[in-house]
C-alpha cells in the first residue's frame, strides 16, 4: 500500500504506528519543536524512515571500520535509483538515518527492505576495555567511603620516618639529596630558608637524622627527618654471583607464569610488568630463540645426524651463555642485574624467603614504637604528626611496619600523635597478588579498616616502576563490604604537570630518574608537592582532601 501526499496526517500516523517508528526525544521534550531545513538534522519522522527488521546497536561513534559501516547502512531502496540514493549520512557516526534528499515513505519501505541477520559486535572491543580498564576510569582520584574527616588543627611539629626504595646508595645519599632539592623548593617559591642541622648517624647505622626548623615566617612546622636504612639488604643482593641470579630468576619465573601474575599486573602500568619481564626475556627467551633458529638453520643446510644437531646446539647454548657473561657491564648499563634482582626479590618477599628482610621490619617497628612511648611519657617532646613515608619498594616496608605498630598499640586509647602513612610509586600488586603473599595482604587489610591511621597512596602513570591504578579495596578482595573502608586515599602525584615540557621528554625514556620525581621539588605549583607535604602546615589527611599550593616566586627584574 502507498501513500500519496494528499492523504490526511491520521492515516499517515496509522501507518507509522504500524511499523513501530521510535519517536525522538530531544533534550526538551517529547513535545519540542523540531528543526527543519535541509541544512539541519531532521527529525521528522517522514525524513528518517527504520527499517524495523534491523536492530539499532550501540558502537562507538568514532568507529569507521568497512564492516561496520556496511552492517549499519541500509540497502538503497527501488524508488530512490538517483544519484543521491548512494549518499547516507550515517558513516559510523548517524545511524539508519538517509540523506534529506533521499525521502521515502513508510509503506516502501515495508515492501522492498529485506530482513538482515543480526551480527555481533566485535570482541576485540571487549578485550581492549578489560586490558585497559584502568587507563579511562577516574583511578588517580580516590577517597574511601568510611573516611573519617576530622578537621584537625594546623601541624606545628612533625616526625617523618622515611623508608627508601631498593638501592644500594639511597640510604646514605637522601640526607643530602633531600638538603639540595629543599633549596632548590625555597628558591623556586619564594619560601623563607630554613635551618637544617647536622645529618647525625646511629650506632647501628639502621638510622640517619636530622632536623628542619621552622621558618620566621611561621608559614611552616619544624621537623626532625630519620631515614630508616636496609640498603646493607639490597647490597647483598646486588652482590649475588651473576649464575645464583639467573637461577632465582628462573624459580621467580615459572611461580609467576604458573599464577598468571604477568596478566594480573599489567592492568596496573603494562610499563613496570614490561621491565620485570625484560630480565627473563634477555636471559632465557631470546637466547632460546636464537639457539632454535641456529639449531634449524644447520639442520636445513647440511642434514646429519641427530647427534650433530644436538652438539650444535649446546653449543649455540654454551655461546649464548659465554655472551652473557661477557656482555655483564653492557647489561648494567641497561639496568638489567638491578631490574633482575628487584623481580627476585619480589618473589622472595611474598613466599618468605627473605628472614632479614623480615627483621628489619621488626627493628623498624620498635624504633617506632620506641619514640612513640617517650612521647607519651614526655609529652612536651611529642609532635602533632607522626608521618611514615615509602618510597618505591619501600612502600611496602612502609605499610608492613605501619600495621604493625598499630597491632603494638592495640586498643590503647591514651593520647598519642596521629599516625599517617604516604606511599609514592609502590609497586604493591606485584608482591601482594602472588598466592604466597598472605602476611602482607593481611596487613595491607588492616590499613584499609583501621580509623586510627591516615593512609594516602600517590602515583603517577609517567612512572614507569609505578603501579598505577592499583586500589587495594577492590583489587585484592578483603571478602568485606568496600563501604567499611577507611584507606587509602588515592591521588595522582601530577609529574607532567610539575616539571617543564622540555625536561619532561627528557625524562619520560628514563624510568628511574621519573621515579624520583616523587621526592624533588617542583618545577610549578600542584596539588602534590614533596616538601609541602614534609614541611608544610597541613596534616596530610588536610592536604589529601583541601591542598593548599605555594605559588612560584616571582622573577627578579634587573635594576
């Protein structure tokens, strides 16, 4: 049945219903005024015809495959034959919709559309979401649900326990790594210097201080700094006999392949499980490649025995061997003995391999708790803030020392200074979701429910040996309500906006001088500011939530 122009708006509306014509709903109504013109979009019904047997399906409107722009056209219709019949605006970005010229009426397209047969959507979709998941959801901006928002009064004296990352060096050199990065925050904002005292050593040399006085200007709290050591632990691993490590890397390996840690990890920074995998793949996977191919080349060429071809190739394997062994400073200079033992130990941690490791965390903690009595028996000598800082793997140090120092405390509801934990660039999930890694899942547990503590996490994806996106809540499944979380607090450290655009692509290649972007001074104002954190007035649960940002120093002008 056709419908000629001169029939009444009714029995046009009858055949419409018929064919179960979606209306539009515009951003004003059902009722709105539609636009009309063949410069504009119609939304007449007349000018947008469905066809009913084809299903409206959701796909990105940036997708210009030649599948799916021929799956969503429809098929031109017998009275549109002209020159404009070809040309349909949808092109993955308007779908089923005919140009304005192209005008048909309902009834044809009843009698000439053909059904179509449903298709679905490619998968490859689905894959690429779950991979990189964590890329487009607001990761980097996380506040627990349960937080405790107290308020509290300005910090006037501040205890900073600093816990450094897996190097053999930083120990001894963030006491004057930090004094020269503080004068360059002064200089580069303007603030009032400050009085830095002698770096004084402990006995035991588990321990370097010093102390930071507060500036005339009040605009700032005094702070005694303790950097705790374990760089005699990563020495002696560093140390190993080159055939010892890539025997540990081979255990760590067929444990992490065998768990599906590598899938796991690469939804938190695919650059940092990159890194990690670069030692297996240097030492076994590409010598095991080239020892095939060698190994078949020859058999190709000059066919012979088995014999020969197996002495061929152990000796493309003694070779590759011998390389190795030869090539160990050209390795060093790629980080490759550093990166290797970081993976070892990664592993050692989480099936309890490492007993020194372990007791250094125990000397840690009563240090901890050692200072926290004086303070309660002196309460003069007590500050507002007692601050736990990690820095890389020591984060995790960091978070194992904070949950047990408040298992010491217990339920001891005496006045003490607020404790708070910050952990920058910790690569948490790489201990923490291997099977064996139960003590620190349990303390990272802890953390999360415990109201007495303050924890915030700052990372950064220009990291490369950061874990960026990693939420303990959700990724490590506590078998508790998420709503019963009280940390951490999860904020992004902002490196590409702190540091000029030229040192920014300088820096970008180089994985771990970005990593020590976490303790430099800015470059420019942000919300994550090192020393601002450190120094500053604000207590980091008031920082996390209400950051105040210095601003730079105005330029000298010449006289």
């Amino acid at each position: 049945m056709r419908i000629a122009r001169e029939h009444d708006a009714t029995t046009r509306c009858s055949v419409e219903d018929g064919l179960d014509v979606a209306d539009l709903v515009t951003s004003e109504g059902v009722a709105a005024e539609r636009p009309h013109g063949l410069d504009k979009a119609h939304t007449n019904l007349e000018h947008r015809p469905r066809i009913p047997h084809r299903r409206r399906l959701s796909f990105p409107k940036s997708s210009h495959s030649r599948a799916r722009r021929r799956f969503l056209t429809p098929a031109v219709l017998p009275g549109d034959r002209g020159r404009d019949a070809g040309r349909i605006m949808n092109a993955g970005r308007r779908r089923n919709r005919f140009h304005p010229r192209a005008v048909v009426e309902p009834s044809a397209i009843v009698q000439w559309s053909r059904p179509c047969r449903r298709r679905r959507p490619p998968r490859i979709g689905l894959v690429l979401s779950f991979l990189f998941d964590h890329m487009v959801r607001g990761y980097l901006s996380f506040t627990p649900f349960k937080l405790r928002d107290l308020h509290p009064a300005p910090v006037a004296r501040r205890h900073v326990f600093f816990i450094h990352g897996f190097d053999a060096r930083s120990g001894i050199r963030f006491p004057a790594f930090f004094k020269r990065e503080l004068h360059r925050h002064t200089a580069r904002f303007g603030a009032m210097p400050r009085a830095v005292s002698e770096i004084r050593n402990d006995p035991d040399g588990l321990s370097r201080s010093w102390e930071v006085g507060a500036p005339a200007d009040g605009d700032g709290a005094a702070v005694r700094c303790e950097t705790l050591v374990w760089s005699d632990i990563v020495h002696s691993d560093l140390a190993r006999p080159a055939s010892r490590k890539l025997a540990l890397l081979a255990r760590s390996a067929v444990a992490g392949l065998t768990q599906g840690l590598f899938f796991k990890t690469s939804r938190f920074g695919w650059p940092y499980t990159l890194l990690s995998a670069f030692p297996f793949f240097v030492a076994f996977v590409a010598p095991a490649l080239l020892i095939a191919l060698g190994t078949a080349i020859f058999a190709a060429v000059s066919p012979s025995a088995v014999a020969d071809t197996v002495c061929v190739a152990l000796f493309l394997a003694a070779a590759a061997l011998a390389f190795l062994y030869g090539a160990k400073k050209a390795l060093g200079r790629l980080f490759f003995w550093h990166i290797l033992s970081i993976r070892i130990f990664f592993w050692q941690h989480a099936t309890g391999r490492r007993p020194d490791y372990v007791d250094r965390i125990a000397v840690f903690r009563d240090r901890v708790l050692a200072e926290m009595a004086h303070w309660r028996a002196n309460p003069a000598d007590a500050p507002d803030e007692v601050l736990i800082v990690g820095h890389s793997l020591g984060a995790a140090m960091a978070v194992e020392v904070a949950a047990q120092v408040l298992a010491r405390l217990g339920t001891d509801d005496r006045a003490h200074p607020r404790l708070s934990l910050v952990t920058l660039g910790s690569g948490l999930p790489f201990v923490a979701l291997q099977h064996e890694a139960r003590t620190l899942r349990r303390d990272i547990a802890t953390l999360v429910f415990s109201d007495r503590i303050v924890w915030c996490d700052y990372q950064a994806p220009q990291d490369w040996l950061n874990c960026y996106g990693f939420n303990p809540i959700f990724d490590l499944g506590f078998g508790r309500p998420a709503f019963l979380a009280c940390n951490p607090l999860i904020r992004s450290a902002g490196v590409k906006d702190r540091i000029p655009e030229d040192d920014y692509k300088r820096l970008r290649l180089k994985p771990f001088h970005m990593h020590f972007q976490f303790l430099k001074a800015n470059f420019r104002p942000g919300e994550y500011d090192f020393f601002e954190m450190i120094l500053g007035r604000q207590s980091l649960l008031d920082r996390a939530l209400r950051p105040i940002c210095r601003r730079a120093a105005e330029p000298k002008t010449g006289a």
